[in-house]
C-alpha cells in the first residue's frame, strides 16, 4: 500500500537517498584505484614536477577504471531521468559496465591525454612563465569546454547505440550548440565539487558524482527531445536536426542487417 502524506514524502525522500547513495558507492569502488591515487600522489604534491607526475599517472589509470565506472552510473542516472526510478540499481549498473567498458575506456583515453596536456600546461603559463596569463586563462577555458563535452559524451554513450569516435564528435556539436544547457551543466557541477571537497567531504562517497551524473544527464535529454521535437513540428525527419548519426538508442531493438 502506497503511502500518503508527510510519512509518504518522507519515505519517497529515503528511497532517492538510498538509490543515489548506493549508485555513487558503486562508482567510487569500481574506480579505487584513481581515488587512491589522488590521496597518495596528487593532494600531498607540493611542487609542480609532483603534481605533473600525479596527473600522468592518474590519467593512465582513468580510463580503465574511472571511465567506465562513469559510463555505467550515467546509465542508472538514465533510467532515472526517463522515469524507470524502480530499476535495479545493481544490474544496471553492472550490466552497463559491462557493455560500453571498450567505449568508455578508448573515450578516456582520449580525454584523459587532453585533461593532462591542458592541467601541466595550465600550471606551467601560471606560475612558471611570466607574461604568458592569458594563455593560462585559454587553456582553463578549454579544460571547461572539454569537462562539459566529457558529460556528454557520457550521455551519448549511455542512451544511443553509436561509434566512439561519432560519440566524441557528437559530445563536442552539443556542448558547443547548446550554449546555455552546457553551462547550466557546468555550474550545477562546480557546485557539487565545491561544496563536496570545500564544505561538506562526506558527499564525494556517497552522492558527488551520482547528482552529477542525474542533472547532466537531465540536461542532454531534455536537449534532445527539444531538438526533436522542433524537427517533427516543422515535417522533417526527427534525426535531421540532431548531430547524430545512423543511431538508435539503447532501447531500441537492433535493426536486421539489408535493411
């Protein structure tokens, strides 16, 4: 029996705890060895050849491990934002992990290089070279575009069938082609960070990267039912006005080969 009132908010309230909590859990076990690293290496470094030694070797464990974890929380944040709250967190997660590991790994490759090419540059243009601010300024700006751009690719991956590289490509047109639902991402995000290593350090294990995960999520699928919609209202074909190609999504039975 379904409860009503104040005892039923309450029990609604525990239930979106539990679930987000548990699914933050799982990231953080599936992706240890990066959070070990940054407690042993990258926080104590207390000059720039040791957080440029941090960072490379964060960035060589990042995609077999952090990526995928990634990958497979933004498919239960998925099932969330499209209203299956009841799926099972376990088998989601998991399952998930499972089927878009490769992807998720050759992705983090990718973005792990760039992340660690901008970071050493960053630190080098700020403290090491004077008079070179403003390249400093431009390489913190990328490493915001590539963040949001990371968020997408992680919704790509978890809600349509595509190519690594059409995901990687596609992940760039929509942070870049929707301005505003982009930043958005960007400052719920830093928020969560802030609060969660600044203020409230109890967040990172068990809800940082599962809130994270539901808001960016919420924003890249309320982009794309926008875009579609806008297609279907003016008579052209839904996929026609969506930086997505010969894709389907998840749900979606594979279509037989010939057709």
């Amino acid at each position: 029996m379904e409860m009503r009132g104040m005892m039923g908010g309450f029990y609604k309230i525990s239930e979106w705890i539990m679930r987000l909590s548990v699914t933050n859990v799982l990231w953080v076990l599936c992706s240890l060895p990066v959070w070990f690293l940054v407690l042993v290496t990258l926080l104590p470094a207390a000059d720039t050849s040791q957080l440029t030694f941090s960072i490379i070797l964060i960035s060589i464990v990042s995609p077999f491990t952090l990526f995928p974890a990634t990958s497979a929380m933004f498919s239960v944040a998925r099932k969330w934002v499209m209203g299956e709250v009841d799926a099972p967190l376990l088998k989601t997660f998991f399952r998930s992990y499972k089927q878009n590991y490769l992807q998720a790994m050759l992705g983090g490759i990718l973005y792990a290089v760039l992340f660690a090419i901008l970071i050493i540059d960053y630190q080098v243009y700020l403290k090491n070279l004077k008079g070179f601010g403003v390249l400093a300024i431009l390489f913190l700006a990328l490493m915001v575009l590539l963040f949001i751009s990371m968020f997408q690719f992680f919704s790509m991956l978890s809600h349509f069938h595509m190519k690594t590289l059409q995901l990687l490509k596609n992940a760039v047109i929509l942070t870049i082609g929707r301005p505003l639902r982009s930043l958005s991402t960007a400052i719920v995000s830093a928020f969560v960070l802030y609060i969660s290593v600044f203020q409230w350090q109890f967040l990172i294990p068990f809800f940082m990267g599962s809130i994270i995960a539901v808001v960016a999520f919420f924003n890249f699928y309320h982009t794309i039912q926008k875009m579609q919609a806008k297609a279907q209202a003016a008579g052209a074909d839904p996929d026609e006005d969506l930086p997505i190609e010969e894709s389907r999504t998840k749900d979606e039975p594979e279509k037989p080969r010939g057709e």
